[in-house]
C-alpha cells in the first residue's frame, strides 16, 4: 500500500511501510494486522506520517538552517556536538505548526478519544525513524517518546517534539557514526492510547539471552509503573527466564526468577504541566515480584507467538525485543512495541572468545560487582561522571580509553560511551539504556552495581570483567588475563561423545554453543553455596535455634518467596533448571549435594548442624547423608527441586547422579528415600546414575550395575582412594596423578563389566580435562563419553582425534592383513 495522506489508522499499515511510517510504527500496524486475532492485545491509535514530517521542514523553509548547523559541527568535539544539536532542536520547537496538518491531527485524536468513550484520552506520542530498527541498526533510543499526553494543545507540542528528536545529540552522532544520511531519514509519529501500566507494572522481554544470544528462553524485565524506569536504569528490574520448547502443554518453564530493586517507579503527574512523575514505591512492593507465574507465562507465549511469526515473515530467524505493560485497572496484559534484535541475529560466524583470570589474584582485587553486560574484559582509568550539564563533567574531559563510571545514562550520553573502555554503573538492568548501547557498540559494562561511584576513584586504574557469567567484576588495576580464540569450524569431529562438566548455571547458555553430547557432571553444590547460600536444615529450623542474628539473615534472604523451604527449591530448581535447558533435550547428569561436613559448616547456620570432623573427606558425605535421620529433610528439598525440575518445568533430560555410595544397600537406601521424596527410578523416564569414585563401586560393579542406568568415572577422588593419599595434602600432591596404573587399571575393569552388563559408563573427573594423554587411554578403553571443563575441550578434542585416528588406521591395517592372509 502506497500512503499519501498526513494520517493513517495504525491497524492499516504494516511492514511495507516502513519508508512511510518508520520502522516502529509498522510493526505495531503488522502485529494488529495480524496477531491480535491470536489474542495478542495492542492498544490502537494513529500514525503521523513521515510525509506530514517533510510537509512540516518545507512549510517552515528551515531545512537549509539545520544544514549549515550541521555543517558546522566538529564531531571530533563533543562540546561542539552539543550546542550544534540544541540549536536544531530549538529551531524545530520555535517553529509554527503548519494549521492543516495540525486540524488533522486534532481530528484523528478527537477520533480515538471517542473510541475510548474519553473527552481528552492519554496518550503516548512514539517517534518512529525510517531506519529505526532495520537488521543492520537499532538506533535503540535516539528519538524521544512523550507518556500521557492529554488535549489537542499538548499533542501538538509533543509532535513537534518528536520532530525535533530527529536531532538530539545522540540521533546526530549515531547517523554519522553508522553513515546514514541526515536528511534521507524521516520521522513518523505513533499516536497511541496508553495503558495504564502507572498502576500495575511494564518493562521489556527478548526473545533470546541478550548476553549469550542463547535461542530457547525468554528473557523479561518488569518493574512497576510506566516503562521508562527500566529503559532509563533508574531501577533494577525483576527478571523472569522462561524456556520456550516446553512452554506447550501443561508445563510452566520458569526456569529463573530474580528480585530487582524497585525502589521507585514512574506515575501519572497530578496536574497539566506534570504529565508523569516519579515516587517511591511502598515498602511492600519490595519484597515482591511485579508479574505472578500466570502473566509471565502468557506474556512469554506471546513473545515466542510474535518471534515466529516475523521468522515467518522474514523467512529466517528473527528475534525480538518487545515492550509490553499491565493495565492496572483492567489487569489486561498489552504488547506496546516490538521491534527485532539487532545484535546476536546478525552473527554469522562461529568463531568463540575464552578469557580466564587467575582466582587467587581476582579474590584478592575485587572492589566491587553487578550485572554483567557482554562477555569482554577491559581496563582503563576510572572518570566518574554525576550529570552532563555539570562543569565537572564536560564531556571534554572524558578521554579516549576511560571507564565511564556514573549513577546511570541515558541516551544523551551516548557520544561519550562510544569512546569508553568500558562502562559502570550504579543502577540498572540488563536491558537498560547503558545495558543497550554497551552491547551494540561490543564495550564492556557492569550495571546495579549499587554505588560504584563511591567505591572507585577518580583516576583510579581498574578491570571490568564480563567475563564470569552473569555477573560482572570490577577488580583494582590491570589484572592479567588470557584470551584464547578459536573458530569451532575448525575442530576435527570426533567418534567419542564430549559432554562438558558445568558448575555455574550463571556460564550454561554461553557454553551450549559448545560443540557437546550434553552435561555429565552439573554440582548442586556450587549452586547451594552461591544461589541459595544456606545450610538447608537451618532454613527449615532457624526460628528454634535462638540465633535472631541468623533469623534476621535468612529473612532478608527470602525476600520475594513464600518461604523458607519455597526458597529453597525454587532457587536450587532455578539453578539446575538454566543448565538443563541450555543443553535440552540432550542428557544433564546432575550430582545431588556432596559437601564435606566442613563445607557444610561454612554454610550460613551450618555450624548448629555439623559435627566436627578429623578427615571429612571421608567422613559423613554424599550417599551416607541423604537416608541419615539428621540429614534426611534436608534431601527432601533436593529431591523435590528436581521434581520440579523435571514435572513443572518440562526438562526430562535431567539424568540424577548419587556421590560417595560406598555400598549397595546404601545405594539401595538413598533410592528409596528419593521414593519418599517423588522420585523413582523409571517412572517418567528418570534415570539414576553412579558417581563411580569409591573404590568398591568398581569391585561390586557387577552388583550395582542393576539398580543404576550408568557409572561417571570420579577420578579425582578415586584416584585419592584408590593410592591412600590426601589430595588436599601439599606433602603428598607429588603422588597424586590420574594416570597411575593402579587407577586405570581400575578404570579399565569398570568399562569392561559395565558393557557386559549394558550400563552406560562415562568419565566427568578432572583427568581427561588436564591430561590429554590421559584422555586417549579413555578412548582405546571404549569408554561410552568423556566430559570435560569448557575451557579445555579444544585441546582434548584434539587429542581425541588423535587416537581415534591411529585406532583407524590399526583396524584398517589389521583388515588389510586378514585379507592377505
């Protein structure tokens, strides 16, 4: 459809447009085109065209004025930059609205009152570019947008406004970054009813991880009241992670929930001149989520309802980023914007980026840590800057190289974030302004780091590490770190399956890019000391302990659940949740709890529970606990964060493995006690493994291999017992080695029986990982798979290859001699 006319209903454009109504404005015609019969809701309205955009500049002749105002600006000089852009935006707001164009306007908003049965109804006032949002630019935030705009007087303002917001500091420098032409683009305007989300809640998803451009989740942030607080950073948002392929049927994948920091939020101002305002939000508020399950689930079967839709459309994959609000007085959900992704999907190559920092050195440097943003590391010297109005913080102060250290930025910021290192701030999310601009211009930023700006100094040398996972560290000076790229094309494909041993589910999505067979060793452990961070029997019997210190702890801890025993199962099921659902549907063997009453200790209200120990490493662990009396509650909760896992949550590639079970009737008590607990071994196709690091697990393999649908070969451990050293004992350590004869020979006979008895048999030790060598005995063992740390499958894949090969070629010699033969 050609569009000639000044206004368009917005239901009547679409993609097509894009020249005549911008890129924003299109999908938001395309979506009540073609989705709302789905269910989908979107508020209507009407668009301003771009041709009333061009009719605006000719009727006022000032197109030559912003020329020359542009033509004087020094973009090498942000001050300059500045004062060239505030000249063209009050040019624009000083100039009279061509009369027609406004009635014509007018008379569509008194149009879409009447439809809402309003005198004056609030609406939002969208400037939509003509290269907004296209697959090579998101342009994210350049031009401005206007909330609860009430009248015919106020319209107009805000539509000149939006016009001048073609030419912020920001849009001019962005166009000239990426060499779009100044005066080839346009600008529409979205006219649109707004939602009354200033008494509920709104916020953002993606159709994809925004990090690790990890495919299968939705990603939402949510905060209360309208959405600007997010977009700006002012809050730290709540963020829900759902995983799409089980988000059919009766499952209900939130595979990740996180209290956000929603301290303030955005309303409807009291008067005319205040059309919104910012208030704190009740103290209640803080203490929950701004979505319940029910709207986060609807919300992301719209998101994945829209994504497939514009892959359709597109004809290739296509993710989205969409903005979406809660009316408060209808309690309806609405979608307000969606545009596609900009950075992951326009990825073609296949090329992975390791860093690693030694942790002796990060433990002793760190300063300070949030949320991370990318996956790079940077150094550089610390400017710290409040505001860029101030005279401390001109913009010319700012050098080539510098962390950028502030409260939060917004889109004005934009000409000095470009020319960071690195950025830090105190506020934020993971989808806010600098979260945005950071990741398009592939700079480091940490942001909610709470107050960053009091902790680092002017001048001071730090590194910002995005490097970790989710979250991100700034440590002092240069810390030294390695970089290792390699292109996956280039690794030889290999017979023998690679799994990985992953303990941070905070590392999961960025690793299933990994060529691999799944997980064979996923620790609760990890995710107990660092999601969860309490002694499970002290959540559960604080209150009788008479330790109000530890009360009071716990009772900040649980902020957001309903309590104790909800916080821990959903936090552990969160945990194991990521990792399954970044490698589904292949299998994830994940290891119930197998902490060192020493390491229990440490917990949070451990020391009321844990006996003192001479040598727990081969005292009261793994297997030995979960039947125990004293410790069989504490196992409830594992067993049932599995099974929630596992029904709820739809991930049946969870494969559960049992530590440290020295004999078979042990083995035999701990499934009967995970019975008790909801699981059991075969019924919804739950499979049980052995962590094979005793050394009667492989004596009595025979034995065990009945009860069991695999062994994963410990060799850490199995190498202490097996020669009768300490491996944590410096005297000794000359001993230690994986690949004694004593201990391969034993892995030796474990392969053996567990093929003739058709159990699985597979290694997650650190053997493989360290040793290439001892990676290749594996393989001429005939081992079923081999797991391995991230960091070392280039190098053991290779070695894998190698061997795999000389066995080749023996065979194909040996064949070659039978026939001469």
């Amino acid at each position: 459809m050609t569009i000639t006319n000044f206004i368009v209903p917005l239901n009547k454009v679409g993609l097509e447009d894009i020249e005549s109504v911008g890129g924003k404005n299109a999908s938001l015609g395309e979506m009540i085109q073609h989705l709302t019969h789905l269910g989908i809701n979107i508020p209507d309205g009407f668009v301003i065209t771009v041709n009333a955009y061009r009719y605006f500049l000719e009727e006022s002749e000032i197109g030559p004025s912003i020329k020359q105002f542009i033509k004087e600006i020094d973009f090498s000089n942000i001050d300059s930059l500045r004062k060239g852009g505030k000249k063209i935006r009050q040019l624009i707001r000083n100039t009279r609205f061509p009369k027609a164009l406004g009635e014509e306007i007018i008379q569509a908003y008194l149009k879409l009152s009447a439809f809402y049965q309003l005198p004056d109804t609030d609406v939002a006032v969208r400037s939509s570019a003509t290269a907004e949002d296209l697959p090579d630019a998101s342009f994210a935030g350049q031009q401005e947008t206007y909330l609860n705009v009430r009248g015919p007087g106020a319209l107009i303002d805000a539509v000149r406004n939006c016009f001048a917001s073609l030419f912020t500091d920001r849009a001019i420098s962005y166009r000239e970054t990426f060499g779009y032409d100044h005066f080839e683009i346009g600008l529409s305007v979205c006219v649109q009813k707004m939602v009354r989300s200033d008494l509920a809640s709104s916020g953002v998803a993606f159709s994809l991880d925004t990090e690790s451009g990890f495919k299968d989740v939705v990603v939402i942030n949510g905060s209360y009241g309208l959405g600007e607080m997010i977009v700006q950073g002012a809050v730290s948002p709540d963020e829900f992670i759902v995983f799409k392929p089980t988000l059919k049927n009766d499952w209900t994948p939130i595979i990740e929930k996180k209290l956000g920091n929603k301290n303030v939020m955005m309303v409807y101002g009291d008067d005319p001149d205040e059309k919104v305002r910012v208030i704190s939000t009740e103290k209640h508020m803080h203490e929950k989520f701004c979505l319940d399950d029910a709207m986060v689930l609807k919300l992301a079967s719209w998101v994945v309802v829209i994504e497939n839709y514009y892959g359709r459309k597109k004809g290739h994959w296509c993710p989205m980023d969409v903005e979406w609000a809660v009316d408060g007085k209808t309690q309806q959900l609405f979608v307000v914007q969606a545009r596609p992704e900009t950075i992951h999907s326009q990825k073609r190559d296949r090329k992975v980026t390791e860093y690693h920092i030694n942790d002796a050195e990060k433990a002793a440097k760190l300063l300070a840590k949030g949320i991370a943003v990318g996956d790079k590391i940077a150094s550089g010297n610390v400017t710290i800057l409040y505001s860029l109005d101030t005279r401390v913080a001109e913009g010319h102060q700012f050098h080539e190289g510098d962390v950028l250290v502030t409260d939060m930025t917004d889109p004005d910021w934009e000409p000095i974030m470009k020319k960071a290192s690195a950025i830090i701030t105190n506020k934020g999310g993971r989808t806010c302004h600098a979260a945005i601009v950071a990741r398009e211009m592939g700079v480091p930023a940490i942001v909610g780091c709470g107050n960053a700006t009091a902790l680092l100094t002017e001048g001071q040398l730090v590194t910002a590490s995005c490097a970790e996972g989710d979250t991100g560290y700034i440590y002092d000076g240069a810390i030294n770190y390695t970089k290792t790229e390699f292109d996956l094309d280039d690794l030889p494909r290999v017979n023998t399956p690679i799994m990985l041993n992953v303990g941070s589910p905070n590392m999961a999505f960025q690793f299933s890019h990994l060529p691999n067979h799944g997980v064979g060793l996923a620790r609760e452990e990890f995710i107990i000391n660092n999601y969860i961070q309490v002694h499970p029997l002290a959540l559960l019997r604080h209150q009788s302990l008479n330790d109000a210190e530890l009360s009071q702890n716990i009772k900040k801890i649980i902020r957001g659940f309903d309590n104790e025993e909800d916080y821990f199962i959903k936090k552990l099921s969160y945990g194991v949740a990521k990792i399954a659902a970044a490698f589904y549907p292949n299998k994830v063997i994940v290891r119930f709890s197998d902490f060192k009453s020493n390491e229990y200790f440490n917990l949070l209200g451990g020391k009321h529970f844990e006996p003192v120990e001479e040598n727990p490493m081969i005292g009261w662990r793994g297997a030995s606990r979960y039947y125990a009396p004293a410790y069989k509650e504490a196992f409830g909760l594992e067993c049932k964060a599995i099974q929630k896992v596992r029904q709820e949550m739809g991930l049946m590639n969870v494969v559960m493995m049992v530590p440290f079970c020295r004999t078979v009737e042990e083995l035999i008590k701990v499934q009967e006690t995970m019975k008790e607990f909801g699981l059991e071994r075969g019924k919804n196709g739950l499979e049980i493994y052995l962590m094979a690091e005793v050394p009667s697990n492989i004596l009595m393999a025979e034995e065990f291999a009945p009860y069991i649908d695999g062994f994963s070969i410990g060799s850490n451990d199995l190498t202490q017992l097996t020669l009768g050293l300490d491996r944590d004992s410096s005297l000794v350590s000359h001993l230690y080695d994986e690949r004694n004869p004593a201990v391969k020979r034993l892995i030796s006979l474990l392969i053996k029986v567990a093929k003739e008895a058709n159990v699985k048999v597979g290694i997650c030790g650190q053997g493989p990982s360290d040793y290439p060598d001892f990676a290749q005995f594996l393989v001429e063992q005939h081992i079923d798979s081999i797991s391995v740390t991230p960091d070392s499958l280039v190098k053991t894949v290779n070695a894998i290859y190698a061997v795999e090969q000389k066995l080749s070629e023996k065979i194909v010699a040996g064949s070659e001699l039978q026939i001469e033969r």
